[in-house]
C-alpha cells in the first residue's frame, strides 16, 4: 500500500459521481497548463440511491468509502473534499429572462451590472422544497440587440440576461450532504450530472452547433441541449440502464448480478443483429446450474425497452423546440450507451447522427476511465480544475453559472452544526 502524505497537494482535484448503479471516485492532479494527471480511481457499487436520489443513507455512506478508498490506495493521497454529481429525477430547469437599466452615468455596462441582471433573471418563484443549483447564462440582450455574450464594456441603457435555471428538491440535496459529512468528506460544489457528462464529452464545435447529449445512468436518463455554446434544455426521462437489468432477469429467469453481466457482455438492442444459432450461458435463480439460452432471447427482451427510452427522448428533444435544428446530432454517454446496436437504433427513432460520447483522453491512468460509463467523473474533474485557480465566482463550462442565494453553503453551515 502506498503512504498517503498527511496533507493533499494544493493541486489535487477529486471528482465523486453517486450513480443508482455505481460511486465512482476519481484523483486528479492540475497541471499548470489545464492538464490532468488521474493517479487514482475508485469504483463500488452502489445500493443507497434510487433514480439518483438518495433512500438509504448509511448504504450510500459505504459506498462512498468504498469508492474513495481504493482510489487513495491507488493515489497514495488522503482524500478531505470532491466535487460532487446530483442528478435524478426531481431536477428540473425552466429557461428565465431579466432586465435591468444600465447604473453607470458614461452607460458603459460593469461586471455589477452583469451580476444584477442574472439576480434579476433568477428572480423567479420557486416553492419552498426547491433550491436553485444552476444558473446557466444562455445570452444577454444590449438595447434589444441579441447574441451578446460577454456584455461588460459595452455600451446601452437597458440589459438583459437569458438564463437556464436549474433546480433539485431540498431534501435530495441534504441527503447527499449528510452522506458526504458521515463519510469525513467536505463537498467543494454540487455538479448537475448531464452538465458533467458534457463537459467531458462534447466537442466546442458541437456545443456551438446544436447538440442533445443523452446520459443514460442506472436509474434515470439525462438530457442536455446545447446550442450556440449554451445550454439551452435540460430534461430527464424514467428509464435508464437498470430496467434493461431487470428485463432480464424476469425474462431470463437470473439474479440481477448475472443479468447485469448479460447486459454488458452480451445485450443487444437489435434482434436483427444477432445471428441465428449464438447461445448464451445463463445461471438460473436460487442456486440452479447454468442453462444454454439463444442470445437473440437476450435482444428479444431489450430491443422493446430500448424503442421505449429512445421514443421517451425523442419526446423530451421535440418539448425542448430544438427538434430538427441540432447540426451536430446526438451524443449518447453513460454505460449502457454501449449496448450494441443502441446507436444505430437511435439514429432510426431520433431522426439525427448519432455518436458514442467518451471522455477525452487524459494522463496517467487516464485510460482507465476512457469509457462512456466514467464520462460524469471525468466531467467532475475537468470542472474541478477550471476551478482551482479561480479567485471569483465560479462559471459553469457550458454557459457559465453557479449556485443561487447561497443556498449551499447555507446547507453546508447547516451540517456542519448539526451533524
């Protein structure tokens, strides 16, 4: 086993990503230069989470252990703070508008005014068990004229700031913040899941093109549309990689472990794909010995459920005004993204090109996590380290934005008394 030095160099960016599947834990170090060194990566699975949000407290505290433990023995470091994914299917996000008159006498817009007029935008009622835990800058108008993206030096007398507001129910957001404060671990920010999913996926290009990035985690599937290099939609959808699990096991007649490792090993989204005559080996329930089944019963059973959740996508993409218009198509992240035949199948249901999305590559042990399914951890990162070094309010990667009235160091205060 590696020594942990007592204390973590300033450098180090940790990112945990509190999947319905998997806790994922990964340790960076920054380079001067934006880089990222991964020196430790930490998986367990996980069984404290439901759709993303937390049902059993003290299982997710383990799994977080788990997690972050082999990614220190790996490191060598003694992990105190990460950057945190939420996500789920209480997230909401509505798109705002604000407006406000230009203070200064010479009508040349300040970085206050600026501040002022996203406080404005967000200015929105809000019941009382939501907090807001993004503001995403979408654009800013200067005397009507649109398209502005940065507004501070110019010149007018009336700005205004769209903005995507993001949101999550108040006890979600606790229940991840007790389970870090059990665990001895400090949060450094709460990072949409989709959000980071992009940032390590998603090309300049496509997020100024148009692009939907479709996250399938275990529980629940994310969206993210990002256009002109804003988020412009978020959505979630009910399914995701867990029920081509349970499928499975009902229609095979297996534990979930084994139909969890038929998904992975064997699933295919299209029965035309499989050829006539391949078998699979499948372990019955209850200790009964392994049976021969055909591998088109496993395609049988998952190509209806994946017609589902891309039909289910297609929805949430027509809902968000941008069917037609995304020139760079879709990008489908997240473990079960890699189900055979997925893709092209998505390319039938959603009308567009369709990618897999993998993080891009990083150094070190960077590899290990170059894969669909790490795509959030790695996004927690790279968010992490764009971080680092800022003195002033955090902007968010796709847009820009932050938390809202201070909501979470009000919670983290609040932990920090009473836990």
């Amino acid at each position: 086993m590696a020594k942990q030095h007592e204390a973590p160099p300033d450098n180090l960016v940790v990112g945990l990503d509190l999947g319905t599947s998997k806790t994922c834990c990964l340790i960076a170090e920054a380079g001067p230069d934006g880089g990222l060194n991964v020196i430790g990566v930490g998986t367990a699975p996980s069984t404290g989470l439901k759709k993303g949000a937390v049902i059993n407290i003290e299982a997710t505290v383990e799994s977080i252990l788990k997690a972050v433990g082999e990614a220190e023995r790996m490191s060598g470091v003694k992990v105190r703070s990460a950057f945190v994914s939420v996500g789920g299917e209480h997230i909401k996000g509505l798109t705002s508008h604000g407006v406000i008159a230009v203070s200064r006498k010479d009508k040349e817009i300040s970085p206050e005014d600026v501040e002022r007029v996203i406080e404005a935008a967000k200015a929105i009622p809000i019941p009382q068990d939501r907090e807001i835990i993004h503001v995403l800058t979408q654009e800013f108008l200067i005397d009507n004229q649109d398209g502005i993206r940065d507004p501070v030096g110019m010149s007018g007398v009336r700005l205004e700031a769209a903005v995507h507001v993001i949101t999550g129910a108040v006890t979600s957001v606790q229940n991840i913040l007790k389970s870090m404060d059990r665990a001895k671990l400090e949060v450094r920010d709460l990072i949409l899941q989709p959000l980071a999913s992009a940032q390590a996926t998603l090309t300049p290009d496509e997020k100024e093109l148009g692009v939907a990035l479709i996250d399938i985690g275990g529980g629940t599937t994310d969206i993210v549309v990002s256009m002109e290099g804003a988020v412009r939609f978020t959505g979630v959808v009910q399914v995701g990689g867990a029920q081509f699990t349970r499928d499975l096991a009902i229609g095979l007649r297996t534990p979930n472990d084994e139909a969890e490792s038929i998904k992975r090993k064997s699933g295919c989204a299209q029965v035309s794909l499989v050829a006539e005559g391949e078998e699979i080996s499948v372990a019955g329930v209850g200790g009964r010995g392994q049976r021969p089944l055909p591998r088109r019963a496993v395609a049988e059973i998952m190509q209806p459920r994946a017609e589902e959740l891309l039909g289910l996508i297609a929805a949430e993409i027509k809902k968000s005004g941008f069917e037609g218009k995304l020139a760079a198509g879709v990008v489908l992240t997240g473990g079960s993204a890699q189900i055979e035949g997925l893709i092209p199948l998505a390319e039938d249901i959603l009308g567009s090109q369709v990618r897999l999305g993998k993080p891009a590559a990083l150094q070190g042990l960077g590899d290990v996590v170059q894969s669909p399914e790490f795509a959030t951890v790695v996004g927690l990162v790279q968010w992490g380290a764009k971080n680092l070094a800022s003195s002033g309010p955090s902007l968010m990667p796709l847009g820009g934005g932050g938390h809202g009235d201070g909501f979470f160091e009000k919670l983290k205060k609040f932990f920090k008394e009473y836990f």
